[in-house]
C-alpha cells in the first residue's frame, strides 16, 4: 500500500475524530504543526525512525515534541500510535490530506499571493475580499515576496494561477518578438 | 514345364521298357557297354579253389588260391586272363550280385563292407594278385578293395561299376531279388532316382524360383536399357557439343570480332552512365549546399533575432528594475484588483506556477 493510501486512511480517522469531537480545525492545525516539525529536522526524524532506539525512548521523545508543540491528546496519541508501528513516515502526507479534508468541510479555499514588494494589509484584505467574491469561499491567504517578478503579483488558489506579474508581461513581449 | 515333364515322360518311357534286357544283361539293368571279353588275368577255366556249389563258369571264390601270375610288365590289361565268353550268356543268374548260401561273402567282395567269412580263407588274394572276384561287374572293386600290395594297380583300370538304372528306390535288402523298390546292398542308387531328384529339384526351383528371376533380369535388363539410353543420350549431347565447338572454332575470328565490338559497346555505355551519374551527384550535391546555406543562413538569423531580443529584454528590465519605484509597485498592484474585480487582462492558467 502506498504512502498516500495510508496517509489517507489516518487522515480520515483524524477527520471522523475531529468531526465527532467538533475539533477538526484544531486537530488539522496541530497535525500541520507536527508534520513541518518532522519534515524539518533531520535529527528528529533519524531518532524517531531508528528501530535501533527503543521504544520508550522514542515514546518519550515523542511526548516532549507534542508537549514543546503543545499538541492535544489526539494528536499526540496517533503520533504515538504511528511511532509504535513505524509509520511515522506518511505523516507530512496525512497531514496535508486531512488539511484539505479540513477546508473543505469548513468551506476554506487556501490562496498563495507572491508579490515583487511587501505587501499592507490593506491590500491583502481587499485582494483577500475579491478572491473570496470571486470563489465563492472564504479565502485564507498565505503572502510570500518575489523580486524577480520585478512588479505585480501572482496568486494561486489550489492549481489555478492568476498572474499580473512584470515578469510574466516581459516574457510575453519576448515570445511576440521571436515569433515575428 | 511342360518340356521338363516331357522329358521325365521319355525317360519314363524308356526305363519301363529297358527291365527286358537289362535283367537279361546285368543285374544293374545296364542296357549296354557289357564287356564282350572278361577282363584280362581271369582265368580261362573254372579255378581249382572254386567251393563246392559254385556254378560253373562263375569267377572264382576269394578262398580259392588265383593263379598267380608273373607281375606285369605292360599295362593292366594283360594282367587278367581273358574270360571264357561263354561265362556270362551261360550262367547270368550267376553275375547277379545275389549271394548264395554256399557263397554268402562273394558277392559282397565288391563293396566296401567288410567280409566276415571270406577273408579267412587261406589263400585269399587279399596280398596276392587280387584279381579274381567274380563278375565283371566286382571285378573293378576287388581291384580297388583287395588288390593288396602286389597287382592293386591293375585295378585302377578296370572296367567302369555296372550303372544301376531303377533297382532299388526305396533303399537295399540283400534277401530279395532287387527290383523296383529294393536293391543289393553292394549296388548304386538307381540313375532314374538321380533323375528324378534333379527333375524335382528343377521344378522346384522353376515354381518357386522363376518369377523372382524374372523380375529381377526384367529389372536388371531395365536397368541396363535405361543406362545404355542415358550413355546414348550423353554420346549425342556431347556429339553435339563437339560440333559447337568445332563450329566455334571454325568462326573464332568472327566471335573475336563480335566480343570486341560488345567490349567497346560495353565501354560506351558505362562511359554515358558514369557521366550521368557524375551529373546527376554534381546536381544533388549543388542543391545540397544551397539547401544547408539556406538552413545555415535562416539559423543564424533567428539567433540573431533570439540574441537581440534576449538583449532588448534584459536591457528593458534593467532600466525597469532601476526605473520602477513603490508607487509602480502600487499602480500595477491596483491594476491587478481593478482587472481581478473585471476578471479581464490577467493571465490565468490551470496547473502552472507563478
């Protein structure tokens, strides 16, 4: 069975737990926390992953990451159930499937916004407004700087990609040129 | 067949008729070569050792001392006496080779078997002269059987063994008279039974032996023929090409002509196609190169265009990266949400990345 086949499995016993206890948010938002944390250090993984180490060992570790994070029982406690079976690997997986599952029940569309220069919050407020006008759902934007796009700004909104960047207007004007 | 058993019919024949003066003759039925005169050194009168009940004019007994005779300077022949001739018309029961009780070894002393009684005379020829016993027709094995060491020469000369022509077909018995079925013990196999096995043999071998010999000289002659027509057909093949090649050589100044005129034709010809073909390359290989200068000259124009826009490009976003300031940065950023609200001027795509 692959990865996402098992990742997806966790992640919708995660999704039923959530949706029972009413904590779905919270839980997509810790397993979030827990698998950058995994997929971050190298260390980490290398202990929590070693079947060298025993297991109390790596039980304990693990509890120490969930408290540093401040993870609920129903985190931490499927966090030690995929420890104990060695499946810790599928968690970066498990943890953007039950995401997904997350916003889509709660009706949450996650958009990225790459400008050339920082951007005020006013602007992300009303180009927050116009994206969750034109989607229909509410927006959360995630807001990343690029100075290569030298002006404008890129949003994508899940494998759609509006772009009014410079950058893409030069590359443009370039292909013109060559085609005549 | 049918002259196989003709012959066997003759033969028949003339057996069936033959006892009349065979029994008269011999007792072998012997139609003839009777010896008119004894053979030389028999003696002329009945011998003084002759037993009791001998018949007159009948050879003396082996017991009976033969009168010896000097030893013979000259051939066989004159070793034996001449025989009375009247020994045999007047006593032909006593050339039969039927023993009597008085002679029960006598006419035993022609065969080969051993003799019991007679060879313990005194005074048998056994050493002696061995020439007298009996018949003419004992007189040759006695010879051969009890010349001993004197006179045993003599006897290689003797007259032949009577010839037996139909006594005794069954086998011998020395109690009866021999007939048709039984003969004397001291007597040949009949000659007719001699026929008769080579007559059966023949037809045995014509019954069974004549259709696998037929097939085989039939394919053998087949085979022969076929092989004689194949020699007759190689003969005329190569009679044939003898003649070619007499006639060929009869026109060789001709043919030497004619293939210098197909070599010079020849040459002509691979001297228009080389041509040819020299032009035909020299045309393809001038249209090659402007084909290649055309590509070379079209390739080296779109790098230049490539080259001068790639310039123009990175000149244009030098001058703007130096040029462009935050209320740019404002107004493009404006123009983004007026064109989002509009959903006009913006590039979206499905899939792709900033």
């Amino acid at each position: 069975m692959s990865f996402e086949a098992i990742a997806a499995r966790y992640a919708q016993a995660l999704f039923d737990i959530g949706v029972e206890t009413g904590t779905l948010g919270r839980i997509a938002d810790e397993t979030q926390s827990f698998a950058d944390t995994y997929a971050a250090s190298d260390e980490l993984r290398s202990v929590l992953d070693n079947p060298l180490v025993p297991e109390a060992s790596r039980d304990a570790l693990l509890r120490e990451v969930a408290a540093r994070l401040g993870l609920g029982d129903i985190v931490k406690n499927t966090m030690r159930l995929l420890a104990q079976r060695h499946r810790l690997a599928v968690v970066p997986a498990m943890a953007r499937t039950l995401v997904k599952m997350s916003d889509d029940q709660q009706g949450i569309v996650r958009a990225s916004v790459t400008s050339a220069a920082a951007m005020d919050e006013a602007y992300a407020k009303r180009l927050q407004a116009e994206l969750e006008k034109m989607m229909g759902k509410r927006v959360v934007l995630t807001r990343k700087v690029d100075t290569t796009l030298l002006a404008g700004v890129v949003t994508r909104v899940g494998d759609t990609v509006i772009d009014g960047s410079l950058r893409t207007r030069l590359n443009g004007l370039k292909s013109q040129l060559m085609s005549m | 067949m049918r002259k196989l058993f003709w012959l066997l019919g003759v033969l028949a024949s003339a057996l069936i008729a033959a006892p009349s003066w065979a029994q008269d003759d011999n007792p072998y039925g012997e139609p003839a070569a009777r010896p008119t005169a004894p053979p030389a050194g028999r003696p002329p009168g009945p011998p003084a050792g002759a037993r009791p009940g001998q018949p007159a004019g009948q050879p003396p007994a082996h017991t009976a001392p033969a009168p010896v005779s000097p030893p013979p300077a000259a051939p066989p022949e004159p070793v034996h006496a001449p025989q009375p001739p009247h020994a045999l018309p007047e006593e032909p029961a006593s050339a039969l080779p039927s023993p009597s009780p008085a002679e029960p070894n006598h006419a035993a002393a022609g065969s080969p078997e051993p003799l019991p009684a007679g060879h313990d005379v005194p005074g048998h020829g056994e050493h002696g002269a061995g020439t007298e016993h009996g018949g003419p027709g004992h007189e040759a094995n006695a010879g051969g059987e009890h010349g001993g060491h004197g006179a045993a020469h003599e006897d290689h000369n003797a007259p032949p063994h009577a010839m037996n022509w139909f006594y005794g077909f069954l086998g011998t018995d020395d109690k009866v008279e021999p007939n048709l079925l039984w003969r004397k013990p001291d007597m040949p196999p009949p000659f007719l039974a001699n026929l008769i096995n080579f007559a059966l043999f023949a037809y045995v071998i014509v019954r069974f032996g004549k259709k696998p010999l037929q097939e085989a000289l039939t394919s053998r002659k087949k085979a022969i023929m076929q092989d004689i027509d194949a020699a007759t057909k190689m003969l005329d093949d190569a009679t044939k090409r003898l003649n070619q090649y007499e006639d060929k050589l009869r026109h060789i100044d001709q043919e030497i002509e004619r293939i210098k005129k197909d070599f010079r034709e020849q040459g002509e010809r691979d001297k228009e196609r080389i041509l040819a073909e020299a032009k035909d390359k020299r045309e393809r290989m001038l249209k090659d190169a402007q084909f290649l200068i055309e590509q070379e000259a079209k390739q080296l124009r779109i790098d230049l265009i490539r080259e001068t826009v790639d310039a123009a490009v990175q000149a244009a976003e030098q001058i703007l990266v130096q040029k462009i300031t935050s209320a740019d940065h404002d107004r493009i950023a404006e123009d983004y949400l007026k064109q989002l609200a509009s959903s006009r001027g913006l590039g979206v795509s499905k899939g792709g990345s900033a």
